[in-house]
C-alpha cells in the first residue's frame, strides 16, 4: 500500500534558496553590545561664573577669545598641523578595513583559466579511456569560481559590525587629535602674548631703573649715601635686564611650537609683537556634567568598547560549523575553436560545512582572550570618563581661584603705585634716599608682572577647560 505522504526530493534551487534565507535571518552568538552607564552627577562641583554667552560647541571654540591672530593660527593649524594630517590616514586606513570586512558579506567570484598539454602512458594504471593505448591530449578550461560562506551564526555580521565601530573610535580619535593640536595652538599662543606684555612692562620699569641707579651712584659720589645703596641700586637694575632677556626666551620658544603645531619650519616664522593679554570669556553657569560624553577621548574609548564586544561572538562563532557554498561554470576543451560551444560547458555546485572537532582549547582561548579585551575597553572607557571628570573640575577651581588671585593682584599694583609715589615725594622731600625709590619701582614691576602672569594663566585655564569639555561648553 502507497503512504500518502511522500517527500519530494529537494532541488538544488530549493537548498540554495534556504540557505540563503538561513544566512540573511540566522542568529548571531555572542552578546549584544549595549552602550555602558556610567553614573555622572547632573552638574560639576566647582561654581561657574554668570555669563551671557552663547552655547559653545563646534571645531572653531577659539573665536570665544575674540583674537583674529589666534583665530587666523587656528585655521591653519587645522589644515596643516601633521599630527591632524597623520590621524587623517589613519580614518582612510581603517575605512579601508572595514570595506575590505565587509566584502565577506558578498560571494567571492575569481576566474582560473588553465591550458595544459599531457601525455598519458600506455602502461598506466586504469587505461580505458584510449583502449589501452599511450595519449596525448590539450586541455583547456575557462571556468568562473564562486565561493561563498554562509553567515549562519553572525560571525561575519559581528565582523561587520567591530570594524565599523573602530573605524569610528578612529574618527573619535581624529577628533581628539584636532582638540589637542589647536589647544596647544592656543596656550602657546598665551603664553607668548603674556610673554609680550611682560617684557613692555619690564622694559619701561628698566627705564626707572637706570635713572634710579644714575642718581644713586650720583649721590655715593658726593657722599650723601654709602657705595652699598648704589651696589644694590645696580644689582636690581642688573636683575631686571635679565628677567627681559629670560622673557625672549620664553617668547621665542612659544613661537617656535606655534609653527612646528602649524606644519612650518621656524626659520622665517614670527609673529607680531603685541603687548596685551585680553580677560578671559566667562562661563555660562550650571553646565551639565553630561556634556563630558562628547569628548572625543570618551567617544572613542566607547567605540572601542563596543568593537571589542563584538569580537566576543566572532571568537564564539568558531565553535559552530562553518557553511559555505562553491560553484563552477564555465567551458572546458581539447580543441581552442570549440570551447564556447553547450557541449563543452562545465558546471557544479556544492554546499559545505567544516565544523571543529578537536582543537587543543584553542577555540576557548580566543573567546577567553576577547571576554578580557572587552574588559579591559570596558574599564578604559571608566577610566576616561572618571579622567575627564576631573580634568573638567580642576580647570573649574584653577578659574575660580585664579580669578580671586587676579583681583588681589590687581589690589596689589594699585599699593605698590601708591607706595613708590610715597617713596618719590619723600626722596623730593630729602627724607629718603633714592634707593627707597628704586626699592618701590621693584616691588611694582613684580606685582605688575605677577598680575600678568595670573592674566596669561587664566586664559591657558580657560583653553584647557574648553579642551576637556571636548571644544565647547
């Protein structure tokens, strides 16, 4: 008796078919990748000023100084600084792997053509095919090779997916590349300017100076003061000409990083000489602690993170089998003239799967191996943003209390002024010496300098905040 049911054989087409389905809509091994919490207050510790300005964020955060020369260094520092250039090949390097990646996604179809000539013994084994007969025969073959593994299990998905989430850390770390060059564009370009501003103020002092120790000198001549008043009168005097020199220094070295950030060769690179330091820009009040999250450093350790954890399920995927198709076509021939005819065609197709046995543990040790990859990105991704946290707080207490700093500087000039007035009407006087004089005009010229000083390091305070906020507030 017949069974009513019956299976009907299944056609090549049929299985090509499902395991083409199976590879679109197969699972993939291995977790899934979701983006880590790391807890982070609503807003930073140290008070913020009260500000007007607008939200800050953007490549071109330098314009909140308001210096054209700063802005005009910045632009070409972005165009050509080799660090920024450096980091550029590296976005096309890893573009490059993740196509490269990617195009397992895809059969692979290669041509291999041969053309031999053989003679065959009549002694050898299984000689039917010429009646036992020696032969010697062409053999030409035109044949087109596909090979395509199917993704049953995500590896290549997963594959896809890590080179895609590194070529992203890499463009994180162009972008962080870019912060850094155009912020070391800006420090060194304040410290140069307070390097400026020192030196006019030191060299207009000088002036005093040598008029203080001319009279001085004067008056140990005539014998109204010891030569000890007119050896101190010189040495401060001696003292000040050195500071000026010890600020070319600093000024020349400034200059000389600003054009190797920029890409040029020092020789035949300056910049003008203005002496002035402008205030810094205030911050806005209440900026959220969140905004820590698009540091380039904390995107790409991120990125990094989440490449890694797709590698967990591509080390995984190895323990199942691997499922790959194969086909030929194409013509094959003794006679060149007749290749491309039906009779001389050549076809296959086979569908395949090699799945591991035994392998020395050697397939637990690459999952063991990505597990503690992706650890150590886990951690490094804290660890950043834990860094940046307190990176972001220190330059918050540096303005706060550098500001304070400043406004008693300034306190102090406004003494040290009033003091070396007193000093001058009292020599005018003949109460004093002139040596109490050049006395004041020291103490003035440090204060003066130290408030310049405080001046130049808020202004690196605020470059370094803007940095570790990520450019911007």
């Amino acid at each position: 008796m017949t069974s009513p049911f019956q299976c009907r054989p299944l056609s090549w087409l049929n299985i090509i078919f499902g395991l083409a389905i199976f590879a679109i809509t197969g699972c993939r091994v291995g977790p899934n990748y979701h983006p880590p919490a790391v807890p982070i207050p609503p807003a930073f510790q140290e008070a913020t000023a009260n500000s007007n300005l607008p939200p800050l964020a953007g490549s071109d955060w330098w314009t909140v100084f308001g210096d054209a020369t700063l802005t005009d260094l910045e632009r070409q520092a972005v165009a050509a600084n080799l660090d920024i250039r450096i980091a550029s090949t590296h976005i096309d390097q890893a573009d490059a792997y993740r196509r490269s990646i990617r195009s397992q996604e895809f059969p692979q179809i290669s041509a291999n053509p041969s053309i031999s000539r053989t003679r065959e013994a009549q002694d050898r084994p299984n000689n039917g095919n010429t009646s036992g007969k020696a032969a010697t025969y062409n053999d030409l073959q035109l044949p087109l090779i596909l090979n395509y593994e199917i993704d049953a299990w995500g590896r290549i998905r997963r594959l896809v997916a890590s080179a895609q989430a590194a070529q992203q850390a890499t463009q994180a770390d162009l972008n962080f590349i870019r912060l850094t060059a155009t912020a070391a564009v800006a420090i060194n370009y304040f410290t140069l300017r307070e390097a400026d501003t020192e030196t006019a103020i030191v060299q207009s002092t000088i002036v005093d100076l040598e008029r203080g120790y001319e009279i001085t000198d004067n008056q140990f001549r005539r014998g109204l003061v010891s030569e000890l008043a007119s050896a101190q009168a010189k040495t401060i005097l001696d003292q000040t000409n050195a500071r000026v020199e010890a600020l070319h220094i600093q000024r020349a070295q400034s200059e000389h990083a600003i054009a190797a950030l920029l890409g040029r060769p020092v020789e035949g690179f300056s910049i003008e000489v203005i002496p002035t330091l402008s205030p810094p820009p205030a911050i806005p009040p209440g900026m959220p602690a969140d905004v820590l999250r698009r540091r380039p450093d904390v995107i790409s350790a991120e990125r990094n993170e989440a490449s890694a954890s797709e590698q967990i399920g591509v080390a995984q995927a190895a323990y199942f089998p691997q499922l790959s198709l194969t086909g030929l076509m194409g013509f094959e021939s003794a006679n060149p003239g007749a290749i491309f005819t039906w009779q001389n065609t050549i076809a296959s197709l086979a569908a395949g799967a090699a799945a591991p046995i035994f392998t020395g543990g050697r397939l637990r040790a690459n999952v063991d191996q990505a597990k503690a990859n992706y650890q150590q990105s886990e951690l490094q991704y804290q660890k950043t943003v834990v860094t940046s946290y307190q990176e972001v707080e220190d330059q918050l207490a540096s303005l706060h209390y550098l500001a304070n700093e400043y406004q008693s500087e300034e306190k102090a000039v406004t003494d040290a002024s009033r003091a070396e007035k007193i000093a001058n009407n009292r020599y005018q006087a003949g109460l004093v010496g002139y040596l109490d004089v050049v006395y004041a005009q020291q103490t003035l010229l440090q204060n003066q300098e130290t408030t310049q000083q405080v001046q130049g390091q808020r202004l690196i305070s605020t470059v370094s905040l803007i940095r570790a906020l990520g450019g911007g507030w």
